[in-house]
C-alpha cells in the first residue's frame, strides 16, 4: 500500500494493518487522553485506556523502522481528586509489548494562564514520551541547538584551572563537566524541557498544538525525504510541519470533518516534495 503524502480515514488500529512493515522514520502524535474529547471521539475510560491503545502501539512498532523513533504527546487526568496512573501504566506495558523507552521531554507551555482549584494549580506542561526499536536510532542533535546565551559572556571570562579539565561531581553521580569546552561557541545543545508558547493558527480542532511543536521533533529526528506519521492526525499539524520541511507525511483521522481540515491546510501551503519522491494524491 502506498502511504506517502496520504491521509487516511478510520480508525488507526485498523488502518495500520495495511501499512508495510518498517516504513515510516518518525511518529509524532497526541491522541485523545483518557475521557477527553468525548464530543469529538467519545472518550476512553482510564481504566481501559492501556488496553484502548496497546492494538495500536503494537502496529506502531512494527511499522517504524528499526533506526526510527515514535514521540507520544500525552498527560495524565485527575479522577477523584488524584492523579490516574495510567500513562505510567501504559509505558511499562508498552516496554512488554518491546518498546524502549529511551527519553521523556517536557513541553512548557510558557503562555498558558493562570488558575487554581481547591487542592491544584494549573498544568502549564505536557509530557512527550520518547519510544524506540532499538538503543542505535537516527538522532540529529545538531539541528536543534540553541544560543549559547549572555551568562557564558561573564562565566567564561575568568576561567579557573577546574574549568579548564572535566570537573566531576562532588556527590558522586559519575556526571561531570569542562566549563572551557563552551569558549568560542555560539550554539550549545538544549535541554529536554522544550519552552513553547501554546497559541497557534489553527482553530479547527478541539486539541490543537502549536505547529513548532512537531517541527522541533522532526528536525530532531529526521531528514529531508524521511516519512513522519500522525496515527491521530487530526486537522493536520504534523503533517503540515513535515510537508513544509520536506518530509513525506502520512496521517489517519477517524473524523471526516478533520480530514477535510487537514486537506483544505495541506493544499493551501503548496506541498512541495523532495525531488526523489513523486507528489500523491491526498486522500
């Protein structure tokens, strides 16, 4: 079956059955969290949200490459006054099913706004779970670097001779560093706290986010002509995001009136392919 530059409908637990095995380079997703979104996809009792998505986390693994990565946008709700555990739940049975859980960032969402209940603040960050195949996967570290901004200005002015040789730490983490390794750099590498704005373009859908969010992971992740997946693509971010940087994209929405959405946003940025990979037809 031929899945680039596709979106298609129906539920992806179904629709992953028909793709080839070890074909897609990275998955960005978020679906819907446990009793969310009833209006729009009717919701999953926590309770049952492991078993709800191991059918489609085991065609997940078989259809990612073996250099790939899968990225799972996902938060945990409040259900009787407590936090429900089941995303804690879901990644050790995920790691069964023989996914590695290699990583876990933090997305900050720096202009959410104020609030407060009786026993809480407001969330103001979600997880984005790193899952992978195998412990060697394609990893462009590089292309996500950040400035190494102004404090290097003073600290790296005076250096003392500690600074200048691999500083090992006093409480004996086996972790260390060379502060005179960052003379002469305007880049450094970020951290796993990603700090983005929650606002975006698209009002089309009832759990947008912002469309750098996928865009950070596929640079991270891929390369130009690699396939980027969105089992729960909704009105289209990831596959715009992959599109406009040259990836090949495919997507699976159960709601028709999101599809259409992500078409209507497809065909307005001009899709415009790698050479190596002839243009299809959205469906």
């Amino acid at each position: 079956m031929e899945i680039l530059n596709r979106i298609f409908p129906g539920d992806c637990g179904d629709v992953l059955k028909a793709f080839p095995d070890n074909s897609v380079d990275l998955i960005f997703t978020s679906p819907p969290y446990a009793d969310q979104r009833q209006k729009t996809y009717g919701g999953v009792n926590p309770d049952e949200y492991v078993d709800w998505f191991l059918p489609k986390s085991e065609q997940l693994l078989r259809i990612l490459k073996p250099t790939g990565t899968f990225i799972l946008n996902i938060k945990e709700r409040v259900v009787d006054g407590e936090r429900h555990t089941y995303v804690i739940e879901l990644i050790l049975a995920m790691q069964k099913q023989g996914w590695l859980w290699t990583e876990e960032f933090i997305w900050h969402k720096k202009n959410s706004y104020p609030g407060k209940w009786p026993n809480r603040f407001r969330d103001n960050w979600e997880r984005l779970i790193q899952f992978n195949k195998n412990k060697k996967f394609n990893m462009y570290q590089q292309e996500v670097m950040v400035p190494v901004g102004d404090w290097a200005k003073d600290r790296l002015s005076n250096l003392s001779q500690t600074d200048k040789m691999r500083d090992e730490s006093k409480v004996g983490s086996g972790f260390g560093k060379n502060i005179s390794n960052w003379l002469g750099r305007n880049l450094v590498y970020p951290t796993n706290v990603i700090h983005m704005a929650t606002e975006c373009s698209n009002r089309n859908h009832s759990a947008v986010f912002p469309i750098d969010l996928p865009k950070w992971f596929i640079r991270l992740f891929t390369q130009q002509g690699d396939v980027v997946l969105d089992p729960f693509v909704g009105s289209g971010t990831t596959a715009v995001a992959a599109a406009q940087m040259g990836r090949c994209y495919s997507g699976i929405e159960i709601n028709p009136e999101y599809i259409d959405v992500s078409m209507n946003r497809l065909t307005q940025i001009r899709i415009q392919l790698p050479d190596t990979v002839e243009e299809q037809e959205i469906y």
